[in-house]
C-alpha cells in the first residue's frame, strides 16, 4: 500500500494502518492467548518472533520509500533493520553450527517491538513525532539488539561475558 501511495491517494496510507493496526493487535492477541492459556508450541515459539520482525522490516522500508511526509529518519530505519538482520542472521548460524534453536524474548525486546509498532502507527497516522522519539527508538533498538547478542553468546560458549 506505501508503494503506491500519494498524498492524492491517500486512501493508500490509510489502509496500510488499517492492515498494520490489525497486524499489531492480533500478534498481541495471539501472544496474550498462548501465554495465559498455555498454549504455546516449540513451532509458535520460532515462528511469531520472525513473523514480528517480518512486519516490523516490512513497515519501516515501507515508510522508508514511500511519499510520506512524516517518516522515520533514515538512520533509524537502519538501526531497526539491520538490528533484525543481525538477529536472524545469527540465530540461524547458531542454528546450523550447534544444532540447536532457543529464541527466548526477553522484556527489552518486548518493548522494543511495542515502541516500534506504536512508532509505525503514528507515523502512518501521519502524527508529527517530536525527534526525541526517535532516539528512544533507536536506543531501544540498539539496546535490545545488544542483549540478544550478548545473552546467545554467553549461551552459545556457556561462559559469562560480564
């Protein structure tokens, strides 16, 4: 929908809130029901941190090359999609050397991808976001990505690294 979208085609814009709102809410439905009701499955456990990233990189390319006026500045869309690619990356070379996939979410990341999907909303909603915003989105961002990285590290070589 950002694709094609034009400030005279605004329709465009709005639809992509309405199929990244949806998006949103029932990742967080679905998450909230395999949580309180046990329901979670080793399947479930892979596939809905990547389907989250998936969104997430979608969207912020999606805003990044679309005719918006209000957008993420560029090095935040970096900072998101290269923190994602780094994430994928190396759980799938943990993966594939020690045969073995754990994606635990922690907190940080939890509120990471909230920030980021309230972040994608309002700027879809075309809300302008003070620019202190966006360095607590790339703080986040950066921050989260480095405890990841951190924690299947220390899992990875079974050693503390701090």
């Amino acid at each position: 929908m950002l694709v094609y979208y034009k400030p005279e085609n605004d329709f465009y814009r709005w639809y992509a809130l309405t199929l990244f709102a949806v998006a949103s809410f029932t990742d967080a439905i679905d998450g909230f029901i395999a949580r309180r009701w046990n329901c979670q499955t080793p399947f479930g456990t892979l596939l809905d941190p990547l389907a989250d990233k998936l969104l997430l990189l979608s969207a912020f390319i999606g805003i990044s090359v679309s005719g918006l006026s209000e957008k993420p500045p560029f090095w935040v869309s970096l900072i998101v999609i290269f923190r994602d690619i780094i994430i994928v990356a190396g759980l799938a070379a943990i993966s594939m050397t020690a045969h073995t996939l754990k994606i635990q979410p922690n907190q940080l990341g939890k509120a990471t991808t909230f920030f980021q999907m309230i972040t994608i909303i309002l700027v879809l909603m075309q809300i302008k976001i003070i620019p202190i915003f966006w360095f607590l989105i790339a703080g986040l961002t950066v921050a989260s990505g480095i405890v990841y990285i951190v924690r299947e590290m220390r899992r990875l070589n079974d050693i503390r690294i701090f």
